[in-house]
C-alpha cells in the first residue's frame, strides 16, 4: 500500500499552529493542531469531543458554512482537521479564528448533546473545550497564509 501524506510530515517538526495538510482539486485539508505531536500531555476525550460539537457547530452556521466539508478531531488526540470547498486560506482562518473566539467564550447548552443526537453524549468537558479554544485563540491570533506551510 501506498504511505498516505499525512504520515509522510516529521511530526517531531510540527508545532502547535494551523497548516495546509494536502489539496485535493478544490478541498483544502488543514492540520489543526493543538498539542505539538509526541508531547503529552494530549487532549482529553471530553474536552475534545465537546470542542468537535462547537467548532463544527460554529463553521457550519457562519458566513463560510457552505464551503464547510468537515470538522473533527485527530484519532492522536493533537488537534483538528477542517477540510474546506472554494475557500481562501484567508477566509480559512478568519472562520478558524471566529470559531475559537466561540468556544472560548461559550455559555449554555452544548449543541447536540443529547442522547438522540450525540453517539457518547455524556462524555463532554465544556470548561475543557474553551481552555482548548482561548489556548488556540492566542496562538492562531495573528496567522497568516505564509504561516500555514509547514516549516520541516
């Protein structure tokens, strides 16, 4: 079998930050990623899979909603991949940064979070999810589409 691309990046290079994975005709992948790979410790289940319900939530229903494809969370529990249609790096970000600014400051009722809606709907961390939104707010605040190229 062939190695896919993911598995082809030095993880021992990458950082915390926001990085174009691959491109695929008009579907850009970025790497999210939140805890630099190999360096526990690594995002908790609850705190990960209610940031997925927010961030998801959040892209969908924003100005970008319909250049949204998919929102969820890496199985190594590092960060994120957004996979984005006709959609500048630019914009990419600004709706990353929205999205973070949402989390982090989010109040109320976790979005799908009931039994008929959520797979595990118990397994949440709210106060988890917005110190994993305010901690990526500050490091993606001043991004740029020069900074999403991997530096390995």
């Amino acid at each position: 079998m062939e190695r896919i691309k993911s598995f082809e990046v030095n993880h021992n290079k990458i950082d915390k930050g926001m990085y174009i994975s691959r491109i695929d005709g008009d579907i850009i992948t970025y790497d999210i990623r939140m805890v630099k790979p190999n360096t526990p410790p690594y995002l908790n289940y609850g705190g990960i899979h209610t940031f997925e319900h927010l961030f998801a939530t959040y892209a969908r229903n924003s100005k970008f909603g319909a250049h949204i494809v998919y929102v969820g969370p890496m199985g190594c529990r590092t960060g994120f991949y957004l996979l984005t249609r006709s959609l500048s790096h630019e914009d990419a970000i600004l709706m990353v940064n929205e999205s973070l600014n949402f989390i982090a400051e989010f109040s109320g009722e976790i979005p799908g979070v009931s039994i008929e809606e959520c797979g595990n709907y118990k397994e949440h961390n709210l106060a988890e999810a917005k110190s994993y939104g305010a901690m990526m707010r500050d490091v993606l605040k001043d991004w740029t589409p020069k900074a999403l190229n991997y530096s390995l």
